[in-house]
C-alpha cells in the first residue's frame, strides 16, 4: 500500500507542479483575489479591512487580465518592481473580493508568499497548493487499494480532470476542496459499502469532511450532498454497526467541531454578506434566467469541468471533453443500468443536488452580482457520480482491468494535452515564467507515475454476494424489497 500511496501522491505533486509552472499569475480564475488573501493571512491580516489587504508593491504584476482579450500572451502584463529594492518594498493596497473567505486554506499555503512576496513565493505557493491536495488524492488512491476495487482506482483517476489539476496547482482554495470531496467520498462509501479498516476510513473521512466543510463557504450544503448519498446507498445495518463504534463518535466529533469553527468564522467576517453589484446585475426575467441557464450556463458547467481554463476563453477542443465525459458514461451507465434502487437513487439525487445548487446560485446572485455559478463549484459533490458507480459490484474483474488501462491511457493524453495547450498558449513573449519544458517535464512524470500505479495496479474487484442489492442476482432490487425497512 506504501508504494501505491507514494506514486499516486508523487504522481499527482507532479502534475500539479506541471500547472504551477505553466500558468502565468492570474492565469487560473481568481488568482488575482486570492494571492492577496494568502498573503494577508500570513502577515496577521485574518480580518481584512474591508476587501484590501496591505503588502509589497512586488507582490503582484500589472495588468493581471490583459491576456483574456482577444486570447493574448502573458507577456502584455507589466513586471512587478523587484522585491527588496525600495519601488518593490513600497506599501501599498491590494484588493481582494476573497478577503472574507474562510483563512484557514490561506494559511496553509501562504508562508512561500510571506518569504518572497513576488513571482517566486507565487509559484511557491502553488506548488505547496499541490502537494497538501496531491496528500489528500494519493488517501483517496490507497483506500481504493485496501479495498482491493480496481474500478475505485480507476474511478478516483478519472475525476481528477484536468481542471481539478489546474486549480490544484494554483493559489485557489477550490482545487483542495475538490481532492478533500473526493477523500470524504471514498472514505464514507468505504465505510457504509464495505467492511474492515474502519478506523482507518473514519480516519480519512474526518479528515476530508472537515476540509470540505470549512474550507469554502459552500462547504456545509457540499458535505451534506456526500452524506445524504452514502446513507441512501449504505448496506442494510450498516449505519448502526457503525454507530456503535467511539471511534466513529470520535470522527464525527470532529466533523462538528470543525463545522463549529466555520460557524463562528461565517457569523463574525460576514462571508456571506456579498455586496451587489448594479454595473454586473442582470436584470431579465425569470423564465429568460431559467432559458439562459439551461441553454448558455449548463455547457459552460460541463466544459468547465473537464477543461475550460483561464477565465474561459482557453476551452479544450470537444474531442478532449466528449473523450472523458464517454469515460464515465462507460462507467456510470451500465452501474445504472446493472444495480439496484439504492445506487439509482444515491446517483440520482447527487446528480440533482450537485446542478441544483449550480442553478440555485444563478438564481440567487444573477440579479444582484450577474452571472455567478461555475462548474468547478459543484465538483465536491459530482464527483460522486462517479465514485458510487465504482462500489457496484456486478462488474468482474476482466471488465474492471480493461476499464482501468483505458482510463490511463486516455486521461494520461488528454492531461498532457491540456498542460501543453494551456502553457503553450501563453508563452509568446512570457519572460517571467519558467521555461514551458519545466512544466510539461513536470506533467509528463506525474501522468507516467500515475499510469504506473493504475495500469499495474493488481488488485481484484468485490466478489458480488447474494445479499449484496447491487449484484446480479439482486438486479433491480433493494434491500428494503426483502427486509421491509430502510437502511441504518
């Protein structure tokens, strides 16, 4: 387990590492919000004076959004004064509509910034980023070991998209959260589909419950989806074995504790007080909101996903997205299609929930700040979708090895092809970034590693069992259509 945990983590470090030194500053969404905010909270600034932080004019670049017009090279910012020389150590405000968010993110990746507030603590930054997320994924990849599902390993490989790696490797909470979604997911359905090394999973569950909760203000409405879907989809008594184990009181302790602290972190900066903004408001009507979001906003949720970068002029081609998007239909179709009620159910409330709460958001903000949801907001509780189907048992494991190498092979082009499109298109007249070889030597390594650990990854699925609702003897049937009562 030890190996498979170092080259997944070692693999994913250096994927996300490829991101951090391919990506101009500013060049992944809000960076220009966060940096700031990372460094406000290392310097003591935890409670920002209104949304501006104080910091070295050599923090940051000029022109931060000059390249999302007409799709120019990085090189249109203007170069920050050096730090150390006294135009750079000059003090000045830097604004931030991130400085209500929750610290705790900020603190565990600014210090590079507090050292060497300029390009260099930047990229620092974002490969510290990396590393705590690669931790969280390569938890994720050695549970799916323990369990000896191979479709797991697969499944945990195949949402890690391109965009997660993106944002993984850049100063933005968002990328954590997803790694830490997809650790509670797996440790959770550990638990309620399987037994044994249940210490370890609550654990692992503790852990990523804890992150996602606080971590984004979204948190709470996020872990709540996880949990609802793993109670629907839990085995009959399940639930109550668990309860009955100090250790799972411990773990859910935890949880509460930290979702305490989020509690009097969100009642004391006014996180949720967002201001409005009439020069972004969109005022129409709301069957034309409802007609927007469905005809505009949903494809943009769904490239975003697997690959739609910048500030959304950079979209893969559609062969890149249709490619991954047709991964997990191959896996989330025929576990549809083979399972039982329970599986259906848990799939399709996620599923629900996770664009409910995208269209919730429009609804909300759209008439007050504009349009607001993106896709990557919803990826702590969508990739469930994925993640649920790799815990139905009718699949043998002939189909689970052949699914897993294409996993690899696929996901490991298409990870290549997004890094080299992204750094690639940035590079014309770029002198301040690294050498573009760094970041696809980077990424190359990470997608080998990886493809390394899924390819000769020898484990064998769960032998399906009669009293087992999600097997093929029990097709189309729930455990309540023999016992009479729902799963505890």
């Amino acid at each position: 387990m030890r190996r498979v945990w170092l080259l997944a983590f070692i693999g994913y470090l250096l994927l996300g590492a490829g991101w951090a030194l391919g990506v101009p500053v500013n060049g992944t969404y809000d960076e220009v919000q966060h940096i700031p905010r990372a460094y406000g909270v290392v310097t003591g600034q935890v409670y920002a004076e209104g949304y501006y932080f104080t910091g070295p004019a050599s923090l940051l670049p000029g022109d931060l959004t000059c390249f999302a017009k007409d799709k120019l090279a990085a090189g249109c910012q203007t170069p920050a004064p050096a730090a150390g020389t006294p135009e750079g150590d000059r003090t000045v405000r830097w604004p931030s509509a991130a400085a209500r968010y929750s610290p705790l993110y900020y603190g565990l990746v600014g210090a590079p910034l507090a050292i060497s507030p300029d390009l260099g603590g930047i990229i620092g930054a974002r490969v510290l980023s990396a590393l705590l997320s690669a931790l969280l994924l390569a938890a994720a990849v050695a549970i799916a070991w323990g369990l000896r599902n191979k479709l797991l390993v697969g499944a945990v490989l195949l949402v890690s998209t391109p965009m997660a790696m993106n944002l993984n490797g850049s100063v933005n909470p968002n990328g954590m959260e997803i790694s830490a979604a997809i650790l509670a997911w797996v440790a959770l359905l550990a638990l309620v589909r399987t037994e044994g090394n249940e210490r370890r999973h609550l654990v692992a569950f503790a852990v990523g419950g804890a992150l996602l909760l606080t971590l984004r203000h979204m948190g709470p409405v996020l872990l709540a989806i996880v949990v609802l879907a793993a109670l629907v989809f839990a085995r009959r008594g399940r639930i109550r074995a668990l309860l009955r184990r100090a250790d799972t009181r411990w773990a859910l302790g935890a949880i509460v504790a930290a979702g305490l602290l989020g509690l009097v972190w969100i009642l004391t900066s006014a996180v949720n007080d967002i201001p409005e903004i009439p020069d972004r408001a969109v005022h129409i009507s709301f069957a034309k909101t409802v007609e927007e979001i469905i005809r505009i906003r949903t494809p943009f949720y769904l490239n975003q996903v697997v690959g739609q970068f910048s500030y959304g002029e950079l979209t893969m081609p559609g062969w890149v997205i249709i490619g991954w998007y047709a991964l997990v239909a191959g896996l989330a179709v025929p576990a549809w299609l083979m399972s039982g009620r329970r599986f259906r159910f848990a799939l399709v409330g996620t599923a629900l929930a996770s664009y409910g709460s995208l269209v919730a958001l429009e609804l909300w903000f759209v008439p007050r700040v504009g349009w607001y949801s993106h896709g990557r907001y919803a990826m702590p509780a969508g990739v469930g979708i994925v993640l649920l189907a790799a815990f139905v048992t009718v699949f043998g494991d002939d189909f689970a090895r052949k699914f897993v190498r294409l996993v690899v092979v696929v996901t490991g082009v298409l990870h290549v092809y997004a890094l080299a499109e992204v750094t690639l298109r940035y590079r014309d007249q770029v002198t301040s970034m690294p050498s573009a070889a760094y970041a696809l030597s980077a990424g190359l390594a990470g997608v080998a590693l990886l493809g390394v650990m899924g390819w000769f990854f020898g484990s064998t699925q769960p032998t399906p069992t009669h009293d087992d609702p999600d097997t093929p003897n029990n097709v189309g049937r729930s455990s309540e259509d023999g016992a009479g009562a729902v799963a505890h």
